[in-house]
C-alpha cells in the first residue's frame, strides 16, 4: 500500500466532507454563484475536515471544468496540484505553527498583492494552526482584509478560535466563521467499511468499533490507525491486531476491574495491574477506557443508549449495570477526573493507578465509615434503624491527638466534594488550610506541628497528604529529618520517596534551615515513651476509634452491625 488511507480516501470534493453538509452547502453555493468571501475562518477539532474543505475551496476556485454544482472536478491537472498540497502558483499553505514571526506576516503582505498567475484565477493563502500567529501578524493581516485586492482568499484554520478572539478580535471580525463537527463513531465506522471495502479487506465489526472511539472524533486519525493495523499483518483486521497496535486491554480487563469493584477485592487490583503492564498496555489508555466504560454504565443505569461500544462490552454492562450504584459510579468517575493529570504525567503512573483502583474497590465501605465517623446517619437503605444524628462525642483527653489526626486523615480519605480537583502548583506558598507558624527544628517541636505538616503538603498533593498521614517523626538531627512508616506499605513509601522534595520544601520553610527526609520502612524500636498512637496506622486509629464509639452508642453499633461496615485492610 504505497499511498497512505488517509491520503488516498481524502475528500476532492465539497460533497465528500463527511459530517460537515453544513460547511460544504455553503462553500459550493457561494463558488457556483460566484460570490467566495475574502476570509474564512475555519475552526473545529483535528482531523474533522477544515484543511481538506480550504483545499477543496481552492480547487473549486480555479478548477477549468469546474461542475455547474459548484464542485471541483478533483482530476485536472489544477485540482490534482492543489489536493497534493504540490507547488501551485495560486495556492500558497502557511504553517502558523512554524511561520509566526512579523517578517512572514510582511512576507505574506507584499505577496498577497501580486495578483493570481491567470486572470481566472484565485489566490488562497490558507493557514493552518492560525492561533498561533502573533499579534503582529495579525496586524499586517487585519490590514490586508480592511482592503483585500481582487481575487484573494484567506482561509485560516483552527483548532483553537478562542485564542484567535483573544489576539485579534478585529480580524475576526471580517472572517466568515466555520465550526466543523466531531465525527461520530458510527459516521467513522461506516467510512472505514466503505474504504476497506475498496480495499477489498475484510474487518471484524468490533475493530472498527474500536479504532472509531480511538480517533474520537477524528477521521483522520482513524484511518491512520487503519494503515497501521494493515502494515501490522495481512488478513482481516480484527479487534485482537487494533488492540496491539493502539497498545490497549482487551475487553476482558475491564471485566476483570469490575469485577474487582463489585467484588471488593482490593487485592485482586495489583493481580489487575500486573495483568495489564504484562499485556504491555498502556495505563493511561486503560483508564481512558474505563472512564469510557462507566460513562456508559452510567448512561444505561439512567435509560440513555451509549453508542460506539463493542458487543463485548455491551454484555460487560449488562451484567454490571445493577450491581452498581449510579451515585457510586459517579464517585467512581470523579475520582478518576481527580487523578486525570497525575496518571498522566506523573514519573509513576502504575502506583497512581492503582491506588485509585484500590479507592474504588475500597469505595461504599469507605464512605459508610465516614459517615458513621461524623455523626451523620448513612444514607436512607430503608430497612435499618438509622443511629441517631449527633455529633460525636468528646473522647477522653489521652486520645485526643488520635482522634484528630484521624479527623483530618477522614477528610483526606473521603472522595471530598470541596476539595479542588487540581492541586495549587507548587512552590506557591499560598495559604494552605493549615497557615503554620514557624516551629524550632527538634523532634518535639515537629512531632506537634506533623498534622499541620500533613495538611499542608495534602493541599499540594492529596497522595503525597496521604502518604505522609501514615509516618510519624521519629528523629531530627538537622538538616535531617526522620519519619517512620506505622505500618510498612511499600505503595506509600514510593510515593514518599518519589516526592520527599515536596515535604522538605514544607517543612524547611516552617523551620527556617535545609531539611532532609529520610523515610524507614520499619516500626522504630519501642522506646517506652511513644504514645500508643504512633504505632498505630490510619486503620488502626479508624478501627479503634468506631470501637470505641459503638462502646460508647449502642444504636450505632447495631447501625454498623446492620450496614456490615468494617475497616478495610
Ligand atoms: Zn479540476
């Protein structure tokens, strides 16, 4: 296949643009009356169509055997150059991206007023990523379009017309506005059946499905992924070669993560992960499927038909659908929107994606705890007697640390509503919700300030807040600075690793002098004087605290006993 699909199938005429009638109604219209603007802006996301139609504009422009429709022939010798994007003396393509200086914007001034090469003719300038053009630029623009010469078109093409409207408002102005729309998955499944077919290749319904929520919208992007699928293999293309060549799970592993929800089977999430990391998946693209995944859960628990789904998972959600709550699917989602950049960016996706499938897998149980924990009746199951809305009792003055640091870690732990999905980046010293003062660098001084410590570096990083919840300080000699994990938890521990910069950051700012964290992975040796809640992690302060409150209440103990909550491990 020498000429790649997306080349060979692109659209020659205003009629082949897929999806954008709207967009190729007018254009033809105002060729075949003879009434083309000077500037077009045409704007959507990638790969929809915009410098396909431009071209396609252009050829109509000066195409000799031009249609009475106002379409281009799309085979002379005119249209063949232009549709090639080859040298043509009338159609001049200018990458914005690449070409933003003044000088080209001058370039392009004096250029634009050479008039086009015949009489007949139109000159198009069409430029692309038009965003990124320069004020400037656009200034010698503007001047251009305030008095265009004869037989000139711009066509400017954009995926981000917002910026343009930033830069320059005026121009817009004198632009005539395009939006292209998304292609949708069945528009996308249905012009790759109909170029396979051309292709005389054959194609499983399901690999379609799948390269058509790939390109998301794209059309371009899918039949690049078309072409690569075909260079992986001859044959048909099935479901199982798009798969390893978008590097994507197979429809079973988000059986299996469901399964892993529904089941509360926190252990079976590292069983999971391994599984896929195996498989060579990418994570990132796994958790864009099962966002995609509850998504469509979610629309079938509410009576919506999801589109663009293979059958295999149309099965999956037909077994799910009520084994989950909407509200916990929602949850779900928000947690996974919450930790969107960092399972992207960060230097260790696996350890975000897994604590966020162990979140998920530990999710109902968890909140239920919360509740309890507040004094707030858990929501209405209906059958059990609710425990009476009080608040929580004061507990007796030596568990008082305890029980605040369990309060904070509660708010760290709850899927909290308030807290702002992205944390402030850091080094920003705005007020945290713990504004400390500074504190003497001795390991009294800093084993009292740790729950401000935790807080503040939670409000930078959530995780980070999480993992530091679980350490106590054990030692300070500076400049160094020793913690201990209560419980060993490699998971935690990474992530402390990874990220001990942003604690030391916190607390040598709250000090005054460089700090260095050194983490230990092992209980400290007793020493007599720890308070039993050192040694203690943030399950065991949880457990011992709703034990010592169903003491205390015996109708929160039948509310726990009747919502068969107990601490996750
Ligand atoms: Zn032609």
């Amino acid at each position: 296949m020498a000429i790649a699909l997306a080349r060979r199938y692109r659209p020659r005429r205003f009629s082949d643009l897929l999806v954008q009638d709207h967009v190729a109604a007018v254009l033809r219209g105002a060729v075949q009356r003879d009434r083309v603007g000077h500037g077009y802006l045409l704007t959507g996301p990638r790969g929809v169509g915009k410098t396909t139609a431009a071209r396609i504009l252009a050829m109509a422009l000066n195409c000799p055997r031009r249609e009475p429709s106002g379409d281009p022939c799309g085979e002379c010798d005119s249209c063949l150059r232009i549709w090639n994007g080859s040298a043509s003396l009338d159609v001049v393509e200018i990458d914005a991206a690449s070409n933003r200086g003044v000088d080209d914007a001058r370039d392009l001034r004096e250029r634009a007023m050479y008039a086009p090469s015949e009489e007949s003719h139109y000159k198009v300038y069409i430029v692309d990523e038009a965003h990124m053009l320069t004020r400037e630029a656009w200034n010698a623009l503007l001047k251009i379009l305030e008095e265009p010469p004869p037989r000139v078109v711009f066509v400017f093409a954009t995926t981000e017309p917002q910026k343009i409207a930033a830069t320059a408002a005026p121009v817009l102005s004198r632009l005539q506005r395009f939006d292209f729309r998304r292609i949708g998955p069945a528009a996308i499944r249905e012009r790759l059946r109909a170029v396979l077919a051309e292709e005389g290749i054959a194609a499983e319904e399901d690999a379609l499905t799948i390269i058509a929520r790939h390109a998301d919208g794209g059309m371009r992007d899918a039949l690049s992924v078309l072409d690569q699928c075909l260079s992986f293999g001859d044959g048909a293309v099935t479901a199982a070669r798009v798969r390893e060549t978008l590097g994507l799970a197979g429809d079973e592993r988000f059986a299996e993560m469901l399964q892993v929800v529904v089941g509360r089977d926190p252990a079976g999430v590292f069983a999971l992960v391994e599984r896929l990391m195996d498989a060579g998946a990418d994570l990132g693209e796994f958790m864009n499927g099962a966002a995609e995944l509850l998504r469509s859960l979610l629309m079938v628990q509410v009576g919506a038909e999801p589109e663009g789904l293979t059958e295999a998972m149309r099965a999956l959600l037909r077994q799910y659908q009520g084994e989950l709550e909407p509200g916990d699917v929602l949850r779900m989602l928000r947690l996974l929107t919450d930790n969107e950049t960092a399972i992207r960016r960060s230097a260790n996706s696996r350890l975000v994606v897994e604590t966020l499938l162990l979140r998920w897998a530990m999710l109902d149980r968890v909140v239920d705890l919360e509740q309890v924990l507040r004094g707030t009746p858990p929501s209405p199951s209906g059958t059990a007697a609710p425990p009476r809305s009080r608040p929580v009792p004061p507990a007796d003055p030596g568990g008082a640390e305890p029980e605040r640091r369990a309060a904070e870690r509660r708010a760290s732990a709850t899927p909290a509503a308030s807290a702002p999905p992205t944390p402030p980046p850091a080094g920003e010293t705005g007020p945290g919700p713990a504004g400390m003062a500074a504190f003497p660098f001795t390991l009294e001084a800093i084993r009292e300030a740790w729950p401000s410590v935790i807080a503040a570096v939670r409000a930078e990083s959530r995780f980070l807040g999480e993992a530091l919840a679980a350490t106590q300080p054990a030692g300070a000699e500076p400049p160094e600075l020793r913690v201990t994990m209560a419980e060993p938890n490699p998971l935690l521990h990474e992530r402390l690793e990874q990220q001990a910069a942003t604690v030391e950051r916190v607390v040598s700012t709250r000090v005054g002098a460089p700090v260095r964290l050194r983490i230990a992975l092992e209980a400290p040796v007793e020493t007599g004087r720890e308070s039993p809640a050192t040694r203690m992690s943030e399950s065991g302060i949880r457990a011992a605290r709703l034990k010592g409150l169903r003491a205390r209440d015996p109708a929160l103990d039948a509310a726990a006993d009747e919502l068969d909550l107990e601490i996750v491990e």
